[in-house]
C-alpha cells in the first residue's frame, strides 16, 4: 500500500469512531428528550410551555442553524477543491450563523429567566433548560472548534490532518441540526400547542 | 495531499445533494411550520404530522448532509445507527411507558378515580 491509501484507511477509522461518538450522543439526547415528554405536564405553578413560546423567534433560530448546517457542507466541498480562501469564507459564514444561533438562544434563555420563568421553577422548565440548553452548549463547543479549525487552516493550509479535523467537524455540525429539528418539532412546534 | 474521500461522488453530485437536502429540509419546516400557526390541520392530528414531518427531515439530512447509507460494504456506520435507534426507542418509549403507568397506579388524588372509571369497581 501507499501511503495515499494508508492514510485515507486511517481516516476511515477516525470517521467512523467518531460516527459512533455522535450515535451516542444521540443517546444523550435521547434522555433528555425522554426526561422532558415525562416531565412536560408537570408546571408547578409555572407556566405552560405553550404560555412560553415564541414561534416565529424560534422559526428565524431554525433557519440559522439549518443555513449554517449546509454551509458548512459548502466549506467542506470548497476545501476538497483546494480552494482555501473560499473555504475559510464559508467558515465564518458557518460561524456567524452558528453565533446568532446561539446568541438568539441566550436571549431566549434571558427573557424567560427575567420573567420569572428560570429553570428552578417548574420540572417542566428545568426538563426544558436542561434539553435545549445542553444542544446550545454543543453549538457553542462547536463555534470554538471553527476558530480552532480557522487558525489551523491559516497556519497549516489545507493539509491532511486539517482536512481530516474539517470532515469531523461538519459531521458534528450536521449532526447538532438533525437534533435540533427534534427540538424545534417536539419541544417548540409541539410544545405550542395549547 | 490525496484529497479525502468520503464517497466516490464527483463533486457536482456532492453539491447538488447539499443543495437538495438544503432545500428540501427548508420546504418541510416551512410546511411544518404553517401547519402548526395557520391551523390548517385539525389540532388532534396537527401533532402527529408535525412528527412525520420531522421524521422526514433527519432522514433527508442524515442521507444528504451525513452520506448515510452512501458507504461500501461492510455498513459499519448504518449498524451503529441502527443499534442507536434501537437504544433510543427502548430509551425514550419505555421511559413514558413506565411513567404513564407509575402516574395511572401511584397518584394519590387520581387513584380513586382511576380504580372507580376504569376497573369497574365503586364505593
């Protein structure tokens, strides 16, 4: 073998581990989406999750999210050509979209917390912040390792290992979207429904 | 540097499946959307749609944006994700299994009225 093909053999390995960290943190998930349909009817003498939605805000956090999804896919193409001013545009594209995603979400957080709807309140609120929030808190890891993936890129180029990190990291990307439309269809959408 | 290959797609294909997963993902929360704030749909099964929707749309991102599906044999990645599945079935509708027949038989305040409506038995 080559070494061309040894390291595409090495990648593959590196891939597919990291598919199957994905698949457990589906498991994650899976908890908490189960700890949240449990405890939803619980409301204390908090509110109900339909007196706490705001549809259209959350439609614009959506549209973000899924747009950055498939600009990161977009990057990852462009870096495949060897375009690497063009991929690293994407990338802040990717960021800038991620970051209103979450900086929308934190206001989100914020309104309802100032409101006297924090997550101490009710099962059904903490069930709530605690699902949401631990998806924000994957984009926000996930914002970190673009500028990580940003400086790498302008210091190393579009090596091998850098390829290999940018394949990972729109695996993760896409991923955190396929979550988020469970989110915003069980816990918004649903959740709106008096 | 031998570019990576995740599959053996010339890269037209590869944009063109973003571009569709892309749009496609926007039309179904679109429509799921609508149904949801306009009514359209009854409100005892504007739920139930709204599900499939999204049921609809993972798989459209897992196949386009993931490439699920896309690998040579032996599908290492679809097994994983079918054993997922499987753990989160078990996971999330045992979860509300249990629950749902811990609140039927354990509620203090509804037990009377449980054992009264649906066992047969009165006072």
């Amino acid at each position: 073998m080559n070494e061309a093909v040894i390291t595409t053999h090495q990648n593959d390995k590196t891939y597919f581990g990291f598919w199957t960290y994905l698949m457990t943190d589906i498991v994650l998930f899976a908890t908490l989406f189960a700890t949240y349909a449990v405890l939803k009817n619980g409301v204390a003498h908090g509110p109900s999750s339909h007196q706490i939605i705001d549809l259209p805000f959350v439609l614009i956090e959506t549209i973000l999210l899924l747009t950055s999804s498939f600009m990161s896919g977009l990057a990852l193409l462009a870096a495949r050509a060897g375009k690497r001013q063009l991929t690293a545009a994407l990338l802040v594209i990717v960021f800038g979209l991620g970051a209103g995603f979450v900086g929308m979400e934190l206001s989100e957080f914020a309104k309802l917390a100032s409101e006297g709807h924090g997550w101490q309140v009710s099962a059904f609120l903490s069930a709530f912040f605690t699902l949401v929030g631990t998806h924000g808190l994957h984009i926000t890891a996930g914002l970190l390792w673009i500028i990580v993936l940003g400086m790498q890129i302008g210091r190393f180029g579009l090596s091998s290992s850098v390829m290999r990190r940018l394949t990972l990291f729109t695996m993760f990307w896409h991923f955190l979207d396929v979550v988020w439309i469970a989110i915003f269809t069980i816990v918004y959408l649903m959740g709106s429904l008096a | 540097m031998k570019p990576i290959v995740a599959t053996t797609k010339p890269k037209s294909r590869l944009l063109l499946g973003y571009l569709t997963g892309f749009v496609l993902s926007l039309i179904l929360t679109g429509v799921a959307y609508i149904a949801v704030t306009e009514q359209l749909i009854p409100s005892n099964a504007v739920g139930a749609f709204v599900v499939k929707l999204a049921i609809i749309q993972i798989a459209v991102q897992l196949i386009f944006f993931l490439h699920l599906g896309q690998e040579s044999r032996p599908r290492w990645k679809l097994t994983v994700f079918f054993f997922m599945l499987a753990v989160l079935v078990i996971l999330v509708f045992g979860s509300l299994w249990i629950m749902e027949n811990l609140n039927y038989n354990m509620m203090p305040d509804q037990m009377d009225q449980h054992i009264i409506n649906d066992e047969g038995v009165h006072h």
